[in-house]
C-alpha cells in the first residue's frame, strides 16, 4: 500500500529525522507530506511512533479530475473491497483548492456514491460497523483519495485530559524539542509551562514511550486488520520503555494550568519524572550547567497586555543571563523578541503554531565538553 503521512507546516525536518530513525530511509516531504510503499506494519509503527506526524494514510489513489463525472469515475475504480468493508461507516472529507471541482459538499457525496457504488454494488450501505474516515483532497485539479488510519489526529496523545488556554499541540512540541541540543543528560525547564506540554513530551521521548502508546486508532478496529500485528509491535515497544532518573521542570503562575499539567503528566504515566511549581519565572535559578530551556511565552494577543508582555520578555532575558551555559528556544510571534530578551538568536526557524505564525528562537550556550557523558 502507498501511505501517506502528513505533519503541520515547520515540522517537515523533525517528521523526516524521525522516518529515518524508523529505518524508512532519507524521505522527502513535499507540501508538508511523506510518501512511502508500505504494509499493515508500516501503519502500525508510524501511529504508534511518531511524535510530529499529523496523520498517517493510505492513498488509494491520486488522478486529475476537471469534474464530477471524473472525480466518480477516479473514486469508482479504487479496489474499496481490498480495505474496507461493506458494513463499515464512511465518513467522508474533502478540500478543493485552486480546482474546477470546488464544491465541497458534492465532491463529498459524489466520492460517497462512488464508494457506495462499488462496495454495496447500488445497495444503499448499512454504516452500522468500523469506521473509515476518507479525505478526498483536490488541489490544481489532481485529487488524491485518502483512507485515515489514525482516527483521531496524532497530536491527540490521549494524556490530554482537559484543555488549557493556548495550549500547544503535542506533535508541535515535539518537533520543536527535536530542533533544540537537549538530551536526557541535560537539565531541561519550561518557565512559561501551562498545561506542561513541552515538559510531559520531553519526559516521554527521553524514557522511550511511544507517543501513541495511550490511544485507539481508527485502523486497529478495520477488519482486514489483524490486532495482533499492534500488540506485538506495541508490546516490544512496552519492553523497550526506559526509568532513567531524570527531572524535568515546568514554573508557570497559574494554579489551574499546573494542576492540568500534573493530570496530564500523571496520564501520560511521567509524573515522577517531572516537577511543576507555582512560581514566576524570575524566580528560576540553577547551579547546573548546561541545561536547555524550551518553552511559549505569553505573545498577548491584546494590545493593552504589549507592555506586560515587554516586561517579562526582558525579564526573561535577564533570568537566560544569569545561568551558565544554558540553551534557550522560545517560540513567540513577537517579531523583537531578540532585541527585549537582550541577546541575538543563533538561529531562527519560522513555525505555525495553528494559524499564528511564529519565530522559534535558539540562543545556545556553551555544549558540555567532549569528555562529559553525552
Ligand atoms: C502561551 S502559554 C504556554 C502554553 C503551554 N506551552 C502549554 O502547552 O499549555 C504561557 C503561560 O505563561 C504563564 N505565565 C505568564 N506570566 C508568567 C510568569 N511571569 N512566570 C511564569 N509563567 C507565566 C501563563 O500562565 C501561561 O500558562
């Protein structure tokens, strides 16, 4: 089978680093997708796994279509019967985009028709079993139909009990984490945590917990699935889960965000891996050397909080000042972020979190000597 894998804009390379841990090799991602040949193992590795992948498809097909004759005739000709079943539930999405076809309403119950057509041979389809969530996406005219393995999207990790105010997705963090020098040797604190997203990633990938390791997928229930291809695969992950001493720490003002955090780290089955304290990030301080912090500042969305945000961002900076060697990589849509936090950024990468463009700054500090256990 041909799976598809997509991931938000600005996690291309961390999706890509981890494909080619997985062993999928040097992949390209074009448009914010992978693309690879595949089995059923594939689909299980890639939602269990990946920390930054949005989504994980199987494309059952991609072809030009200028109308909704073609886009019946294209959906028509998909083997269904090869993945789905005739009980099953199709729940069907669709995007036009630059297309002859823009209709999205149609191009949905025209695909279902088609579907309908094949698999029911006319007969109208029971939808009483598993469910198949179906994305036909048509852009410039070339549709690709995509069956959805993973149900829910990836970033929901299942530790997520409540939602916090601007939380982060997890698949963000993740990929954000993967772009910064931290490793479970090095110190690591998140000063502006709230529901401790940063924190409770970290902890995960550093004791090798796999990111769907708490979640249903969609695939798992299809019935020409196995089951027991997942619980093998998620049980030699289980085996491989580490309990190094490690301590990450989250401060944030805010009572209610902690004790989301704890609930959620508490879920994800980290909780002693962490420590999330009621404190101002000013009152942050360590003896440690080269710790890494990783954290989203409040931005202010409105124009009367500018001042306050200015202040603690220079705070910050001062807080970023008085630690040794520490690293820090801030995600803001602050575009003087630099100049209020007092140091220059090493690097810069442009990154959406959700529709609000964002800088992610790195400043580095020193790295540990060659000598000193990595
Ligand atoms: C954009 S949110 C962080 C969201 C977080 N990344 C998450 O996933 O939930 C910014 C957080 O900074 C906290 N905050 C604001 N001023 C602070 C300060 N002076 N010290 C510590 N935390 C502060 C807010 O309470 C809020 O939870």
């Amino acid at each position: 089978m041909r799976i598809c894998i997509s991931c938000a804009a600005g996690c291309e390379a961390a999706l890509k680093r981890e494909l080619y841990k997985l062993g999928y090799g040097d992949l390209p991602a074009v448009n914010g997708r992978v693309h690879f040949e595949g089995d059923y193992d594939d689909l299980c590795k890639c939602n269990l796994f990946l920390r930054t992948a949005n989504r994980v498809y199987v494309e059952l097909a991609a072809f030009k279509a200028t109308n909704f004759d073609e886009l019946f005739d294209g959906v028509l000709n998909i083997d269904w019967a090869a993945y789905t079943s005739i009980n099953g539930k199709f729940d069907v999405v669709a995007k036009c985009v630059d297309s002859h076809i823009h209709a999205i309403s149609v191009t949905q119950s025209i695909t279902k028709k088609a579907i309908c057509k094949k698999l029911a041979i006319g007969k109208i389809l029971s939808e009483s079993g598993e469910r198949y969530r179906v994305e036909v996406a048509i852009v410039k005219d070339f549709v690709s139909v995509l069956l959805d393995s993973s149900g829910s999207g990836l970033h929901r990790r299942g530790y997520r009990a409540l939602v916090g105010e601007a939380p982060l997705k997890e698949t963000l963090a993740s990929a954000i984490l993967d772009y910064t020098v931290w490793n479970r040797s090095r110190p690591f604190a998140d000063l502006f945590c709230g529901s401790g997203t940063f924190v409770i990633e970290a902890a995960m990938k550093a004791q090798n917990i796999p990111a769907g390791y708490m979640r249903d997928f969609d695939f798992l229930h299809w019935s020409k699935f196995n089951a027991s291809t997942f619980e093998n695969i998620k049980a030699d992950a289980k085996a491989k889960i580490l309990d190094e001493p490690i301590r990450l720490i989250g401060y944030d003002i805010d009572e209610r965000q902690l004790s989301l955090a704890r609930k959620h780290a508490q879920i994800a089955g980290v909780e002693k891996y962490v420590h999330f304290q009621k404190s101002d990030m000013r009152e942050f301080s360590s003896a440690k050397k080269y710790g890494v912090i990783v954290t989203n500042p409040p931005y202010g969305e409105r124009l009367s909080e500018r001042k306050e945000v200015e202040k603690i961002m220079r705070d910050y900076g001062k807080v970023y000042a008085s630690l040794n060697d520490w690293s820090a990589y801030t995600l803001t849509p602050v575009t003087d972020f630099e100049r209020l936090f007092g140091k220059k950024a090493d690097k810069k990468r442009k990154i959406y979190n959700g529709p609000i463009e964002c800088c992610l700054y790195s400043m580095m500090g020193n790295p540990p000597p060659k000598t000193e256990k990595k």
